[in-house]
C-alpha cells in the first residue's frame, strides 16, 4: 500500500494490511506502475473515501464497483469524477432520481465530495484500475480491505444506512455479518446504470428514506444537494 490509511481507519484495517493478500496486492500495484501502466486514480487518492468519512462520522454507505477507468475520471469516490469532467451515465440516473425524490436540481458537475464530508462513504468494492480496463483489479486483495470497512460500520452501534445498487453491491452486502441485524437501514434497488436503471433503480426514492431513517434515529439528514 502507497496510501497513508487516516487515523479513523487505522484500527480496522492495519489487521488487514499485516496479511500476505494486502502484502500481494501492494507488490502488484509497484509492478504494475513500474511497468508503466497508468493506475486509476493515482497515488494519494486511492484512500479519498476514507479520508473525507471517517469511521465515526459514517452515517450512510453507497458501494460502488470499481473506479472509472477513463484518464482524469476516478477520484477515489465511487460514481464521482472531479469538476470540469463529464458527468458518466450512471451519475447522471443517480441525479435525476434525485431530483424526482427530493426535488433537487441536477448539479453540472460529478464531484460528490460534499456528500462525503457530511457522512456519506463513497467506497468502490475494489479501489484501483487499469487505464481504460475495467475490473483489471478486481480479485487482487482490495475487497478484504473494503469488505473489513464495511464491516466495521456494520459493527457499531449507531444506526446506519447502506444504499446497494445493483448485484454486485448487494452480494457484498450479504457476506457482512450483522448488517441485516435490524439496527440498519438498508435500501436495494439496481444499478443505475443506463442499462438497468428502468428496472426498478427510477423510483426507489433512496435518498427520502435515507434522510428518512436518520431523523428517526437521532442522527441528522444529509443534505444531497451538490
């Protein structure tokens, strides 16, 4: 690992980091670069999910895939890209439901990082890509390291709200113990990609009924709007 882990999250995932996987994925990644693969997003925000929501500030959790494998797109938030790039697809669904569920209007600019700063962990099941291969580093050791941040907020006793979208999102979802307890909230739909988004993702209302569960258990709405 290249990333400093933030203090938050140094607890939960040092154990991880100490394990032959994340020691395998470290070395891929150096061999990767020095090959002169370009790596998405570059070194110093492969962790931004975790550096702008710390552990104890998580109050909802959006899973996404794997980052955007396109030159300037990823920026370590799932399904967000930095000002000035084009909005992709699946952004621009997440925003015209969520102009449809609570009335906002739809931003010009994919950077969700206001979300992230109020709570909101915008975390990728795998946390590098090759430029212009999607799901290159899916199976090298990321989802140890994410699946132990997922679990740890499921292991607090705060009420939390975890927004799946989509199958992927939903079989990690499945192999976190405790997160169907009852203490969470959790809202599935599909993915809003433009090729599932019609399915059941329109409509699904998941940002209602985040702020929803939050006012009712004592822990403050987010607010959406960008």
């Amino acid at each position: 690992m290249t990333d400093t882990i933030p203090d938050s999250w140094q607890p939960v995932l040092d154990p991880v980091l100490a394990t032959p996987q994340a020691r395998q994925l470290g070395g891929f990644l150096v061999v990767e670069e020095q090959a002169g693969k370009a790596i998405y997003p570059p070194r110093g925000r492969r962790l931004k999910a975790l550096e702008l929501t710390p552990l104890d500030a998580v109050k909802v959790v959006i899973l996404g895939q794997d980052p955007y494998h396109g030159p300037g797109q990823a920026m370590g938030l799932c399904f967000a890209v930095p000002e000035g790039v084009r909005v992709p697809p699946s952004l621009v669904n997440i925003y015209k439901e969520l102009e449809a569920d609570l009335g906002v209007p739809r931003p010009d600019h994919g950077d969700l990082s206001k979300w992230a700063r109020q709570g909101v962990l915008l975390l990728n099941n795998t946390l590098t890509v090759e430029a212009g291969q999607a799901g290159s580093h899916a199976g090298r050791g990321w989802d140890a390291i994410t699946d132990a941040c997922v679990a740890a907020v499921a292991a607090r006793p705060e009420p939390s709200v975890f927004i799946l979208w989509g199958s992927h999102a939903q079989a990690k979802a499945k192999r976190i113990e405790g997160l169907r307890s009852g203490r969470h909230c959790v809202i599935e739909s599909p993915h809003p990609s433009p090729l599932s988004a019609h399915r059941g993702f329109f409509g699904s209302k998941p940002f209602s009924r985040a702020n929803a569960f939050l006012a009712e258990n004592g822990r403050g709405a987010i607010d959406w709007q960008l």
